[in-house]
C-alpha cells in the first residue's frame, strides 16, 4: 500500500469516526444516505450545508427527511453543479483555441496573398522597385513572426489549462466513484467500469459475486460503530490484495461488497471465491484500543456467470439469490446461482 493510499486511509479513518459518532448522538441509523451526509459534514462543508444540518431536531422521521433533503440538495446537487461548470470551462478552453487557430489561418492566407501579389513585381520591376517590395516583405515577415510567438504563448496557456481541467477531472471522478469508507469504487464507479469492458467481447464470461460479512451488526452491537468500520476497511482491503488488477470490486452497500473478474468461469469464479472466503476467515484482527483481537471475521459469497447477453443487474440479483442461500445454509461458505 502506497504512503498516499495510507494517509488518505487514516484521514478517511478520522472523518469516518466524527460521522459515526455525530449519527450516534442524533439517534440517526447507518445508513449510505445518512452516513454520506454526516461524511460530508465533517469533510468539506458549506455554511448553508452546516447550518441546515445544525437544525436537525425532533424525531426521527423529521430527522430522516431532512437528510434527505439535504443529501439530494448538497450531495448529489453538488455534483451536478460540478459537472456543469466543468462543462462550461472545458467549453470555453476548446472555444478560445478553435477562435486562435482561425484567426493564425487568415493571418496566413493574408501573408500568402501578399507573396502571390509581389512575384510578378519582382520578377518585372525596377531595382528601386524590387527593394521596396522586398522591404514590404520583410514587414510582413515580422508582423507574422510576432504573431506566431504570440499564437505560441495562447496556445500554451491553452495545454496548460487543459492539464489543469484534466486533472480537475481525475480528482472529481475519484470522488464521484469512490467509497469515502473504503477508497474502493462505490456502485457509481462499479457502474462505470463494467461499462468500460462490457462492449470488449473477450472480457466474456465474466464471474460477478455478491459477498456480505457475516454477522456484521453483531460487530457495531458488541465493539461499537467504529471497529465496525474499521472491519468493513480491512475486508475491503483484503479483498482488494487478492484480485487481480482487472478485475473489479466495489462496495454495494453497507457491509456488502460486489466483485466482477472478467474472462472467468462459474467454476474459476467459485475457486476465486473460496480463496477469498478463506483469506478473510484468517483475519485475525485487534481493537487499537485495549489491543483484544475481535472475534472472527467471516465472508458469505454468491456467485453467478455473466454473458455477453445479460444486464449486469440481473446477474447481480442471481449472484445476491443464491448469498441469500449461504446466508439460510449456515454463513461463512459460498453458494453458486440455480442452474
């Protein structure tokens, strides 16, 4: 793990801990929408975000409809603003650039029309005559030297500012497709990438498995809700050692995990998937605290087979079906989707 990986992990790490324990004193649920917004509370917030959050009272169902106000207005209104302005200026850049070039190929025609137009006086004139047209030349000449260096000053500041966008973008699309808890893809980014290789005919089949950790309320009911985040990191983090870098994982929901490895069969799926369940069942992991090792982690995995014919969504709900049998047949095991 890179020390930028480490640092963004502990700062995550922090935040993630304010929030939870903000969602505590609320009596407000661990939910994706009411976890997002205490997330962001404690991240970056407006004044306006921090003041509509300072007034949430009363009980729960008010409570509950005010997050969700404020997660549509400030969460994913914020990122269609984003997304917005960042179409305006990438707008703008290509606007000025295209203004730039069609003004260098006027200056040019202009600067050949003049040569075209001093050939015959060079060729049929007076000396005297000849060195004022040459003297003509020269001025020109200059004027598209000067021009040029200028075309070449625009033209910089123009790459510079597509850099700049370019970057701007990566960091907005970390954003937008990662999991704030775990730094793994969210269901946006999973999304995203299946669309990515899905139209490459090769990646097929594809073996995607829902995986859950068992028990996992259990954990916030037993250490509290911090060692549960912190379980949900190291899950995340393990699993993520043990695929390869093509394959895809995202966090589904709260304690559940989606995993797609392309060019795999339901058989290599259901190996992957045992090794996995295995790595996780030998966790063996200690509260920072008072340094006591929690009791065992554990995995429950469905998995199902991807064609080139099927909606990923529907392949997901097999894959969650035949979790739903591990979970009924005793956890800590995988099943495979009904033939």
């Amino acid at each position: 793990m890179s020390e930028l990986h480490k640092r963004n992990l502990k700062e995550t790490g922090q935040i993630s801990r304010a929030a939870l324990a903000w969602l505590r004193d609320q009596n407000l649920p661990n939910t994706p929408i009411c976890y997002h917004v205490a997330f962001e509370l404690f991240q970056n917030p407006s004044d306006d975000f921090k003041q509509i959050i300072a007034a949430v009272d009363g009980p729960i169902e008010n409570k509950l409809a005010t997050i969700e106000q404020v997660y549509r207005q400030y969460i994913i209104g914020k990122l269609d603003s984003n997304l917005s302005q960042f179409s305006e200026r990438i707008d703008d850049v290509a606007c000025k650039t295209l203004v730039t070039v069609s003004n260098t190929n006027e200056k040019l025609k202009d600067f050949s029309g003049n040569l075209e137009e001093a050939t015959p006086v060079l060729e049929g004139t007076s000396e005297d005559a000849k060195i004022k047209v040459i003297a003509l030349l020269l001025e020109e000449t200059k004027k598209i030297y000067v021009y040029s260096n200028s075309l070449e000053d625009r033209l910089s500041d123009a790459t510079r500012e597509i850099k700049h966008l370019q970057q701007e973008h990566m960091a907005f699309r970390e954003r937008a497709y990662r999991d704030p808890l775990t730094q793994i893809l969210n269901r946006a980014g999973l999304q995203h990438e299946f669309d990515l290789i899905s139209l490459n005919e090769s990646m097929y089949p594809m073996s995607v498995m829902m995986a859950d950790i068992d028990y996992f309320k259990s954990f916030n009911d037993e250490y509290g809700h911090l060692v549960g985040d912190n379980v949900i990191q190291i899950v995340a983090t393990t699993l993520l050692k043990q695929i390869k870098h093509s394959d895809i994982l995202a966090r589904f929901g709260g304690e559940e995990f989606i995993i797609i490895l392309p060019k795999t069969s339901l058989q290599n799926g259901l190996i992957v998937a045992e090794s996995l369940r295995k790595e996780v069942s030998a966790l063996k992991v200690k509260r920072r605290d008072t340094a006591e090792y929690l009791r065992q982690i554990t995995l429950s995995i469905g998995v199902a087979l991807l064609s080139n014919s099927d909606e990923l969504i529907d392949c997901i709900d097999r894959a969650d079906k035949a979790l739903y049998r591990a979970k009924n047949a005793g956890r800590n095991r995988i099943e495979r989707e009904n033939d």
